[in-house]
C-alpha cells in the first residue's frame, strides 16, 4: 500500500488492463453480458488507450479475432441490474465503482470467477501497459503477470 495526497502534482494513476482467462465460456455469455452492457463495434483510432481516457463506463474487450475489426465496446446500461448482483450491505459509492461493476456483472455474473478463483490466480492476469495488453490477447506475450 502507498499513500500520497490526491492534490500532488506528480501522482498519475494508470489503468490496470485485465485479461480474463475463463475454465468455461458459457454458450450465453454474449446475452448475459448483455443484460446490462451494450455491446457495439469499436470504431478504430490512433490508440486504444487515449479514446478510451475520453469516455467513462466503458471498455474495449476482444471479440476472438485479431485486428480492430474484433474489438467491441462494452458500455454500461444498467447500473440498477449489475448494482442488484453486489453485497446488500456495501455503501452506493462502492456499487458504482467500476471494478465491482467489472467483478460482479461480467466475471462472477458471466464467468463464474469468484473471490477464491481470483485468489487462486490464473482467471484474471493484470497487465498495465495498453500495448503489452493488446500484444497478450493476440497472443504475442509470452507470460502473463496473474495475480
């Protein structure tokens, strides 16, 4: 753990890009993520990671082909729907976080990746470049850094 002040004029927080390793890809998937995600085609740029600095509540996530063309842009539609698979007991500002809408409404809701699949490790590896991240999908990396 490290704390620094939020008004520090050197703190930069980057993403960190999550390459889901599912055991089972149920034949439903693209419909149970729908429920509360639109999915729509990604319109290529430059780069994936300035367009995607520019918008909030989505995400670009690999269609199983290479290239642009197999990307498709996830947004959130229904943040009652995903907020209803969380904890009862955990506050608003922590249901609208966008890792919890990530763990709740696609890999646990979809994937079945539970707190002890990802203590486990192997289900979800953590990566923070973009370029390293597009490079993993496509199956140029080597490695994976799993948790």
């Amino acid at each position: 753990m490290a704390l620094t002040a939020a008004d520090d004029p050197g703190l930069v927080v980057l993403p960190t890009h999550r390459l889901v390793s599912p055991r089972h890809m149920p034949p439903d998937a693209d419909q149970r993520i729908a429920r509360g995600l639109t999915c729509g085609t990604w319109a290529p740029c430059r780069s994936i990671a300035r367009w995607l600095r520019s918008r909030r509540d989505r995400a670009v996530v690999p269609d199983g082909g290479p290239g642009p063309s197999s990307l498709r842009l996830l947004t959130l539609r229904d943040r009652t729907g995903v907020e209803a698979l969380m904890p009862d007991e955990q506050s608003a500002a922590w249901k609208r976080l966008d890792v919890n809408v990530l763990q709740y409404g696609i890999l646990l809701d979809v994937f079945g990746i539970d707190d002890a699949a990802l203590a486990a490790g192997g289900a979800v590896s953590y990566i923070q470049d973009a370029a390293d991240a597009r490079n993993a999908v496509a199956g140029v990396l080597p490695t994976r850094r799993s948790c």
